[in-house]
C-alpha cells in the first residue's frame, strides 16, 4: 500500500517549473548568457536578448514579489533533462515578447487624442 502510494506521488511530480513566464525567463538567459561573448551575434539581438529578460522578469515580479527568482532559475536550468524544453520554451516565449513589442510600438502610432487600447493585446496568462 504505502509503495502504491509513493508511485502515485512521483507520477503527479512535474520535474519542471509550471510558471511559464520563470521559463521564459531562463531559458531567455541561458540564450543571452551563450549569446553574451559570441562575436557573431549582433549587439542588438543581444539586446533583445536582455529585453525579453526583463520583461519576464516584470511580469514575475509583479506577482511574485517575494519570491527566490534566483533559486528558482538555478533549479530549473541545472534540472536533468532541461535542455529539452529549451526550443519550444524559446519559441513560445519569442511568440508572447514579439506581441507585446509590436504593442509597444503601436503606443507611437497612436492618434494624437491620447486613446489606446488600454487593455493592450491579448497576453498569455501565468
């Protein structure tokens, strides 16, 4: 009984973070951190780079404040098997940042009367 028990347990682990933006934002600096001293790499990808970092790390701050974002990073990308999740967590993460600058941009284009779309375009929820 006990041994079904711990079976049940292991099954439910999810061996990865389930916040999606704490994803975006590792796997975002394991590519800058890579990034960082390659010659081949533009200065301006490598800043885009640090921009989606920073936006990640915003949107976690806002709701989590109080939270070890430094230890929870060091869990995640030292984790057996990471690297596996990091494409498809990069292209996710690519899909949500482009949004969001596009958005960014269009606060420019904006009519002179000062009205935008206060809501802003529709964001992936954590």
């Amino acid at each position: 009984m006990f041994s079904f028990l711990l079976a049940a347990a292991a099954a439910n682990q999810v061996p990865f973070s389930k916040d999606l933006d704490l994803r975006c934002m590792s796997a975002y600096l394991v590519v800058a951190g890579d990034a960082q001293d390659d010659a081949s790499i533009p200065a301006e990808d490598k800043a885009g780079m640090q921009a989606i970092v920073m936006y990640f790390l915003g949107k976690l701050y806002a709701r989590r404040p109080d939270a070890d974002l430094r230890s929870e990073v060091t869990n995640l990308v030292t984790a057996p098997g990471y690297s596996a999740l990091l494409t498809a967590d990069i292209e996710r993460c690519s899909a949500e940042a482009e949004e969001r600058g596009k958005y960014l941009s269009s606060l420019g284009d904006a009519p002179e009367t000062g009205k935008t779309d206060p809501a802003g375009p529709t964001a992936a929820k954590p």
